[in-house]
C-alpha cells in the first residue's frame, strides 16, 4: 500500500508546480509587452536620424509648419494687394497660375535696378512671418563692375532659418530670375540648383529641373539636422546653377558663394539674393599636372599605363579642396573600345595614384591608338566634374606628342613625364 500513497501525493503535487509556471510565465509577459510599448513611445519622440529633409514646394512634414505657402509668378504679385491676408492654417498652392510645366508666367522686372529691388523683395512673403532682409543682399545688385553688368546671369533669391527647436539649419531656395538662354534653337534653359555645405561637403542636395524656363520658381526647402547654430558661423554655402542637357553634359550658367560669417538668424527667417556669377574665374592659375608612365610592350600587343600623381590641381569648391581620381580611356581609331579609373583621393590637390592598368591592344603598333586621361572631382549624389584633361597619340602636339613618339620608338620601355592638364 506505501508505493500507491506515494504516487499520489505526485499527482497532487503536479497542479500545484504548473500553477507556479503559470504565475510567472504571465508576469514575464506583461512585463515584456509594457518595455516594447515604452520603447516604441520613447522612439518616436526622437529626432529623425537622417541629416536633412527635403522639403517640395515648401509644404513640411511636420504639421507646426503648415502656413501659407509664397508663389513667385508675375499674376500673385499683382493680385496680392486686392487679396485678403491668406490664414495660416492653410495650405495654399494656387496651381491655376502656373503653366504645363509647373512654372509661373515670366516677370518683366529687372533684378538690377535698386527701385525694383524695393519694390518687389518685400512682395515675396505674406506680412504674418517674421524675416529679415540682408542689407548686403540689396547692395549686391549696386557693386557689379562694367564688366559685369555687360554679361549678367541673373539673381539668385533664397532664405536662411535655424530651427533652435530641432537644431536644424534651414535653406529655402526660392526662385532665380533673369538666367541666360543655354539653349539656343530654343532660346531658353531647363534649370536646377546644386548646394553644398563648406568646407566639409558633406551635405549636398539638388533641386529639381524646371524646364523651358529663365525665371524658375523652386521654392524648395532643405533641412539639415545635427549643426549646431555655434558652427553657423565657420560654414559657407556654395549654389552651382545648372541647365540640364539630356544629350551632353549639363551647362554651368553660374554659382553664388555664401559665407555665413556675421549673418544672425536669431531673429528669424532671413531674405537674401545674390548676383549669379561666372563659374571658374577662381581656376586661372590652371589645371594643375599629371605624372604618367607608359610601356608599349610589341611582342604581347599591350600598352601599359600607370597613373603616378598629380599635383596644383585647383579647387573644386570655393573653400574646399578636390576629391580627385583618374578616368583612363582608350580609343582605337577614334572609337573607345577600354576604359579603367584610379581609386579616390580626398581631400587633396596633390594626389598620388600609383596604379597599373594594361591594355590589349586590337592592332599591331600605336599608329590608330590613342590615350585620354580624365582627372575628375568625385562627388556624391551628382555628375562628377572635370578638373583636367590630357590625351595623348599620334595626334597629339608638344610635350605629349613627344612622349608618345618616345614610347613608339623604344618598346618594352618605361617612360615617365608630367604633363600639364587643360580644360575638359
């Protein structure tokens, strides 16, 4: 009879110990669901981890910031003065004045005459928001030199804010006028705007391409988290103004540069304007020299290219150095049948590559084959740019000339020289 008490004092036991299991495994659940509901709470009041917002048609992805909106375009100009005040708690776009392309009408105002300045500037925002016009922006119209004045490129209009709230910096470009025709059949530009941040170029956006247009109205809003308003002050602004090409490379019309030295944003939203200038005025002193090394090797057929340095490039930015690398090519009669590319050097205008590159060569000698190097500005999100240019062949004139006729002559030969580089 023992062993049958025994058993049953097990079986007794059983519901006690899965009661025990139970009590804790609900505890351990309920603790578990309140942590995720407070970390999905604490997670959203976080500041975004990206570094800028862009913002389209100036409407903010945050609703604090929903006000009326400002229109640029000749026919709101002047309807403003016998329309009531617009209520900020709307979103006003007035899409019936712009054209199929999004643009408004032209303007027939001149952006270099001080009295058109007066009266139109102020024009630009509703009376409701508090912003500051530069007086250096209302000068600028007035310093242009004869020379200047005889080919003009337009005005640039934008605003600076600095958020104090998220700790943003904020750039609105607004709207460009009197830009020059790129286009010539068709006598006008299809326009966009790059920006940069100086010196570290880490933030650089684009605007969107309005076309057929020499007034484009961007009014596009970029945000730029994790600056602090004490660094403002050591920062500059670099705009390039570009028309895009769809069958070559884009044209420069021109560039606009900002230090932000002395500017106060802590008083509000800041209007500013700036003459549209000629890029590359900086780049006289040239652009710069590569030191290449070539072996033509007759009894394999290859042709052996190594990119050494390059040295004085010029600089890319107004108050940053280049990021260069080299693109080679090689033609055959005219035809690019290889092409090959160095790695990234930042930060730096004089570069050292020491790379190799071989090449097969379709043909016996170097009679039909020629040599293009590329030395380029590497940069991220946008067209790399051409600091420089070197080609060498039986074409080619001068020092390159020379030294190609020096690596025909002597195969299986080394041959190193700088050359200087022109304009891409």
């Amino acid at each position: 009879m023992a062993p049958i008490t025994n058993s049953r004092e097990e079986f007794d036991e059983i519901p006690t110990v899965v009661g025990i299991f139970s009590a804790f495994g609900l505890v351990f659940t309920v603790s578990l669901f309140a942590w995720i509901c407070c970390q999905r709470k604490s997670s959203k009041s976080k500041t975004p981890p990206y570094k800028f917002v862009h913002v389209l048609k100036g409407v903010d992805i945050y609703p604090e910031n929903l006000n009326s909106k400002k229109n640029f375009g000749a026919d709101e100009k002047t309807q403003v003065k016998n329309k009531p005040a617009v209520p900020k708690n709307l979103l006003h776009l007035d899409l019936e004045k712009r054209d199929l392309n999004g643009n408004f009408p032209k303007t027939n105002l001149k952006a270099g005459s001080p009295s058109d300045l007066e009266n139109v500037t102020p024009k630009l925002f509703p009376e409701g928001e508090k912003e500051i016009i530069s007086p250096d922006s209302l000068k600028s119209s007035t310093s242009l030199t004869s020379d200047e004045k005889q080919e003009k490129l337009g005005t640039l209009f934008f605003s600076l804010e600095y958020n104090f709230e998220k700790k943003a910096f904020v750039v609105n470009i607004k709207e460009a006028r009197g830009l020059p025709a790129m286009d010539e059949q068709s006598m006008t530009s299809d326009p966009y705007i790059k920006m940069m941040i100086l010196p570290e170029k880490k933030h650089k956006v684009k605007t969107r391409v309005l076309r057929k247009t020499l007034d484009p109205a961007f009014d596009e809003t970029f945000t730029f988290y994790g600056i602090p308003y004490t660094q403002i002050q050591e920062l500059a602004l670099h705009f390039t103004i570009l028309s895009f090409d769809r069958f070559s490379r884009d044209d420069v019309i021109g560039e606009v540069f900002i230090p932000l030295a002395g500017i106060e944003l802590t008083d509000g939203k800041m209007l500013m304007n700036r003459e549209i200038i000629k890029r590359n005025v900086r780049k006289s002193s040239g652009r710069g020299e590569l030191l290449i090394s070539l072996c033509y090797q007759s009894t394999t057929n290859t042709l052996t290219v190594v990119v050494l340095k390059a040295r004085h490039l010029p600089k890319s930015d107004v108050a940053g150095l280049s990021d260069p690398y080299v693109k080679v090519n090689l033609y055959y009669a005219k035809k690019r049948i290889s092409k090959k590319k160095t790695h990234v050097k930042k930060c730096t205008p004089n570069a050292v590559f020491n790379e190799l590159f071989v090449f097969d060569i379709p043909c016996e000698g170097l009679e039909e084959i020629s040599v293009e190097f590329l030395v380029l500005d590497s940069e991220r999100g946008s067209r790399n740019e051409v600091i420089g240019r070197l080609v060498l062949g039986a074409a080619a004139e001068g020092a390159s000339g020379e030294h190609w006729k020096e690596i025909c002559d002597y195969p299986r030969r080394q041959i190193a020289k700088w050359h200087m580089l022109c304009d891409g």
